[in-house]
C-alpha cells in the first residue's frame, strides 16, 4: 500500500486509498479480497500481492485487459 501512496504523491493524475477489509465486508466482497493486499485499478481488481516498486508503476500504467 505504500507503493500507492508514493504514486499518488508523485502525481495529481493518481488516487490511492487503503481499505481495512474486516471494517468495509462488503466493499471487501465486492472486490474479491481474498489476499492482502488487493491492488485494484479504476474499480478492477488487478493484482494480489507485493511486488517492487517499478512492477508495481508498471501494472498500475498496463492497460486492464493484460
């Protein structure tokens, strides 16, 4: 989640936002949180896991359907 944080910080183009699944359950289901964390972009979930920072700017820059 930190790696969303320093995105956003570094440009006005990105919102990031950390939920607490067991606080929002249905937010949680919604998303098929399964695993922490949940990455998801412009409503999708896209990724589970940690990953290194330029992986990460990579996936969140790739287009949805990859």
């Amino acid at each position: 989640m930190l790696l969303a944080y320093k995105l956003a910080f570094a440009s006005e183009r990105v919102r990031a936002s950390g939920i607490e699944a067991t606080e929002f359950p249905s937010l949680a289901d919604a998303m098929e949180v399964y695993a922490v964390p949940r990455i998801v972009v412009d409503g999708v979930p896209r990724w589970d896991g940690a990953v290194p920072e330029r992986v990460f700017v990579d996936r969140v820059l790739a287009p949805a359907f990859e």
